[in-house]
C-alpha cells in the first residue's frame, strides 16, 4: 500500500486510519522501526486532517476564554486563583459577573493563561 502522508478528504483519512490499525495490530513487540516511523508519519498526517477538519471556535466571553484555558491547563478554580495570585472568592465573583475584573487580574489572564491581549480588551 502507497503511504498517504496529506490527508485532503475523508477517504483518505479511512485509509490512513486502518492502515495505522493494521500495524499497531502486530503488537509493540512486533513492529520494525521503519513501521513504527511511518506509525508516526501517518499519525501526524492524520492529526493534521482533524485539526483542519474539526474546529472547535473560540470562547466568545472573558469568562469562557478563562474556563477553555482552565480546562485546558487541568486547574482547578482554586488552583486558577493561587496562579493569578488572587483569593478564590475574588475569582469567583469575577467569574460570575459580580465583580468587574480589574487591571492587575486582566494583567495575570494575558500572561499566566496565556490569552491574547486584542481578546481581553475586546471582551472587557
């Protein structure tokens, strides 16, 4: 079989599919190197199928944006807090709208979660 290495459709991304399961099939012990490099390869080939083909769009408020990040970096609202270097109940009523964040935890959002600056202003 040829080795698909650019997934353009979802036939395929089938076909590269059950040919990764034919080879993980053999079992670990039983796999060469140069199947185990082309495991990879297709696997990359895949993932990039999927990426392209399945977005997931962005948050469209603050608060979303801050649970996405927090789902995504497995913290706890608790854990959230000690990193933005706030109380948990500051957190919280930010969180739920009751308290208006301000400049020193918008600060903290860009750098320790990483969210983009244009994002946060246009969410504020």
């Amino acid at each position: 079989m040829e080795t698909i290495t650019n997934v353009k459709n979802e036939h395929d991304y089938k076909a590269v599919m059950n040919h990764i399961d034919s080879l993980m099939a053999k079992g670990s012990e039983n796999v060469s190197k140069e199947e185990l490099a082309e495991i990879r390869e297709l696997a990359l080939a895949a993932q990039q199928y999927e990426q392209n083909k399945y977005t997931i769009a962005l948050p469209q408020t603050l608060t979303g944006m801050i649970e996405m990040r927090m789902y995504e970096l497995h913290l706890k609202q608790k854990d959230l807090a000690k990193k933005l270097n706030i109380s948990d109940t500051k957190l919280s009523m930010i969180m739920t709208g009751k308290q208006k964040p301000d400049v020193n935890f918008l600060k903290a959002v860009h750098t320790q979660l990483d969210v983009d600056a244009g994002f946060i202003l246009q969410h504020v």
